[in-house]
C-alpha cells in the first residue's frame, strides 16, 4: 500500500455538502477510520505554508488576537509575505481567504 502526504482525490475548492450516503465515494465511513492530517488536505504544505503556520503560532503565542495584531507580529519578526513584502492587514487577510483559512 503506497504511503501519500496528502488526499489526491480531494476536488479543490469543492464546499462540503453534506451527504446521507456514509462510505460514498472515496470516504470512509464516519467512526470508522482514524481521520488522518493528509485526508483532509489536496497537497503536501509548501515551505511558505509550513513557515507562514509557524509565524502564526508564534504570533499568537505572543498575545495576538486580531489580523492587526497577528500583521504587527509577522512584521516585527520579519516574516515576509510570499512575495517578499512586508504584511499589511488586507494583504494578509487575502492570504488566509486564498489559502481557505
């Protein structure tokens, strides 16, 4: 059985629906399998993504509890955004919308 980091059948950007039918498709049934980090996701994190997830934790282990604050913290630990600029608020809430935070 090959061994995969992440759900090649996963629809990209598909809204969950839900389904009556347990087990339909590719699914596992509900209860049934232990629900894996790579089922839930369509590709293996780049290194931005790993490093954008610790620049999070850090901020909000720093007291953040706004995108304002969560953008002061990845400025003031010089995380850049994935185009080299520093972080601005709407610059960062449109990462989380296209990363579907």
């Amino acid at each position: 059985m090959e061994s995969v980091a992440y759900n090649p059948n996963l629809v990209p950007w598909e809204r969950p629906a839900p389904n009556n039918v347990a087990g339909k498709g590719h699914i596992e049934k509900p209860g049934h399998v232990t629900n894996i980090v790579w089922q839930t996701r369509a590709a293996v994190p780049s290194a931005y993504e790993n490093a954008l997830g610790d620049a999070l934790e850090a901020a909000f282990a720093g007291g953040a509890k706004s995108p304002e604050d969560v953008v002061r913290a990845f400025n003031h630990a010089g995380f850049l955004a994935a185009d080299g600029q520093s972080w601005t608020e709407d610059r960062f809430l449109s990462e989380m919308r296209r990363l579907g935070a």
